[in-house]
C-alpha cells in the first residue's frame, strides 16, 4: 500500500507539470543548440547562473563582510569559501530538481507535503524574500544617499519605483533580464578588480584566511557575522529560483536531453558563483587590509566604508566605485528577488496576482522597517538591521535545504537523475553544518549570553 501511494504521488508529480509549467509562457521559451561545439551549447545556457550568483554579491553580503573584514581581518574569509563551496552544491542541486522533474522547489513542495506543512513552508520562504528584499532597500538607498546626497528615508521609498524596471525588462523576453544582470555583474567585478588593487593585500596573510581557525566558533561575535555570512551567501529563495529558470531553456524533454541539460546548466552555476566568490572575497579584503589593518576594526557599516576608503587608500575614486558597486548590486537583486517571489507564490498556492501589484506589496513590506528603525535609532540602527537581516535568512535556510536534499534523493521523483549516494552523503552534511551553525547561535544568543 504504501509503495502504490507513492507510486500515485510520484504520477501526481509528473502529470501537474504539463498542465502549470514553473514561470508559465518563459517556461522551455530561450533556444538553444542541440549540436555543435560545446562551447556554442554552453552559451544557450549560460544567464540563470549569472542570475542567481546576484544573490550571493547583494547589499546584504556587504554588510557582514565588512564587520567580518574590519574586526577579524581575514579569518573570515574561510567561511566566504565554504559558504561559496555549499552553495555550489545546492544551486547543482536545485538545477537538478528543476530539470529532472519539470517542477520548481516551491511546486515540489506543494505536491510532497499536507497543505499545512506546505503554507508553513511558504510563510517562511516569504519571510526570507522580505529579509532580502530589506537588504536590497537599504543598500539601495545608501548608495542613491552616496553618489546623490538623497537622504536614506526618501531612498528607500524611491526603491518602491524599480518595480516598472522589472515590468519592462520581463515584456522584453528572459534574455533581456539576464543580459539587464550580466551587464552590472560586470560593472560590480571591475570595481571591486580595482579596489583590490589598490588595496594590495598581504598575501600571505590573505591566503592564510582561508584556512579554518577555531576563533570562527568559539568567539560569539565573530560567529555571529560567520552565520551572517552564511546567511548572505547561502539564500534560501535563490534555491526556488534556480530551480525554476533552468527551465526556460527549450532542451528535449528527454531523458538524454535533460542529462545534457543538467551538465550545461551546473558549469553556468559553478562559474557564475566562482565570479560571486571573487566579489563577496574582495569586500572582505577590502575592508580587511585597508580598515582592520590601519586599526579601524569599529567600521560595520557601509557608509563608514565608503567615507574612508578614499583617505585611508589616497586614491579619491575609490569611494565611488564603491557606491557605484553598490548601486548595481542594489539594481541586480531587484530582478531577482521579483522572479523568486513569483515563483514561490504561484508554486506553494498556485496563486497568480500582477507582477506589479505583487512587487509594491513585498516592497512596501521592506520599506516600512527600514523607515521606522532610521526615525529611531538613525542611520546606525539601519546598519544593524542590514546584519540581522542576513542572520535571519541564515535561520531559514534549513527550511529550504531540507526538502530540496529530501526531493533529489527520492528515485521516484527523480527517476534516471537521482543523485548518487556521495552527493546524498554531502549534501545531508552540508544541511546538517547549516542547522548546527544555526542551533549554536541561537544557543548564544538566548541562553549563553
């Protein structure tokens, strides 16, 4: 009986595909080569990676990187490796739930689990877009306040209006997003290619980072940014998103199809998240070899960055590319964070509103703290909020990771793409690190003290 009941799910999860593609009409909509050099079939694939690294480089990972940079110097940069490391996995991971089973992680999820579980699920993911939509609020509006002396409130509240810049972007086709991301990925690399070398780091120093050190675990406050990090790196919606936008590639929907597919779709993620790993390590040694190292390891927030780095560095444009960096991240993750609140809604409730009405509602969500906590607290309490925002995201990331490993082991879902029992060992360890890094924070915070 049971094996008949899940014989029955497995079907149930095959038949909703033809009738509710993930994305709808972009579903299968970019050609690409089904012959030629691999190189030409790799171009056809390449964008969705590039699309979910934007996560891994948005306003958010700023923040912790520079408070890791600047009161631990390079220790940090370790976690910046593996977290970059586990998310390679995953996202080949989600790229493999999506292609296999023509379902997004959200539409898995709705399929696997009681309707209970499943709004429970949604809830959260939800929470995590709105923490990462409050990242991308106030990194936009710092670097609008930065580059244009606009004060941060009526920053925020001008962030409301790129909503028509996703609107325009979409009716122009998928491609048109993804060259939209390329173009500021490139603007971000540069910047931050100069920053370095201006900087010029330490060496060896800086190669030692990345090696483990147990200060990571046994200090709070540097385990704290750590699980930040993580938090900023890891990002539990870019799951739902990769698993879904793989699938605007027009492959055959063949078991030989799907396996090619799958191969071209994991080399766009890797490389695309090595260029994240790039940028997420140069913030850190950044703020590491020009703050920590001239003794300023009080700087946390990313104003303090911007005005000091043009003194400590004596180069007057470094600042402005800093901000400039900014803003484009800031931009970027509004494509993103609009295509995964999409996916997530229509694929937990099957709930379909306009892209417009859905974007003012998830940003006006963002925009009321951000206003609040500066009235309060000042620009200081803003920056706080940018660091929780991250370590918030870190705690929900379980509630992600855990299903998507559940699904990519199950032979019944996934048929001739089920993953291999090394990648299950690993990918259940890396879910498990998540949840012991999480459950030792929470440990200090509420009863360690």
């Amino acid at each position: 009986m049971a094996d008949r009941a899940e014989d029955q799910r497995a079907w149930r999860f095959s038949r909703d595909t033809e009738t509710s593609p993930s994305l709808g009409s972009m579903n299968g909509s970019v050609p690409v080569l089904a012959a030629g050099s691999w190189m030409r079939r790799l171009l056809g694939f390449i964008g969705p990676g590039y699309m979910i690294s934007v996560g891994y480089m948005d306003p958010g990972n700023w923040a912790t990187d520079i408070a890791g940079g600047s009161q631990f110097g390079y220790t940090l940069l370790f976690v910046i490796l593996l977290s970059n490391l586990m998310a390679i996995v995953l996202q080949a991971l989600a790229a493999r739930l999506g292609i296999a089973t023509g379902r997004d992680l959200a539409q898995a999820c709705r399929d696997h689990y009681s309707r209970p579980v499943g709004f429970v699920l949604w809830i959260i993911c939800e929470a995590a877009i709105i923490a990462c939509d409050l990242a991308e609020v106030i990194g936009t509006a710092i670097a609008l306040k930065l580059l244009f002396g606009i004060p941060l409130v009526l920053g925020a509240v001008i962030t409301a209006l790129d909503v028509f810049l996703v609107l325009l972007l979409m009716r122009r086709g998928f491609r048109a997003l993804e060259a939209f991301v390329i173009a500021l990925l490139l603007i971000i690399f540069v910047c931050f290619a100069i920053q370095i070398a201006l900087a010029a780091p330490a060496m060896k120093d800086l190669l030692t980072g990345f090696l483990p050190s147990s200060e990571i675990v046994t200090n709070p406050a540097a385990l704290y940014i750590a699980i930040g990090i993580v938090g900023a790196t890891v990002m539990p919606h870019n799951l739902y998103l990769h698993s879904s936008i793989v699938q605007t590639r027009a492959y055959p929907r063949t078991e030989e199809g799907r396996r090619s597919a799958l191969r071209f779709a994991v080399t766009d993620s890797t490389i695309a998240l090595m260029l994240a790993l790039f940028v997420n390590a140069s913030i850190l040694i950044m703020a590491a070899s020009v703050f920590h190292a001239g003794g300023r390891t009080d700087v946390v927030e990313i104003e303090q960055a911007y005005e000091l780095l043009s003194p400590l560095l004596g180069v007057g444009i470094a600042s402005t590319l800093f901000a400039v960096a900014l803003l484009a991240s800031g931009l970027n993750s509004t494509v993103t964070a609009t295509l995964a609140g999409q996916i997530v809604m229509e694929g937990f409730l099957r709930l379909r509103i306009p892209d417009w009405a859905r974007r003012l509602v998830t940003r006006a969500i963002a925009i009321v703290p951000v206003v609040i906590v500066t009235a309060l607290y000042g620009e200081q309490g803003t920056a706080r909020l940018l660091v929780l925002s991250q370590v918030i995201l870190s705690m929900q990331l379980p509630f992600a990771v855990v299903p998507l490993v559940q699904f990519v082991s199950d032979r019944t879902k996934m048929g001739a793409l089920v993953i291999p029992a090394w990648l299950k060992v690993l990918s259940w360890a890396i879910a498990g690190l998540i949840l012991t890094l999480n459950l030792k924070l929470l440990f200090d915070i509420f009863i360690g003290g």
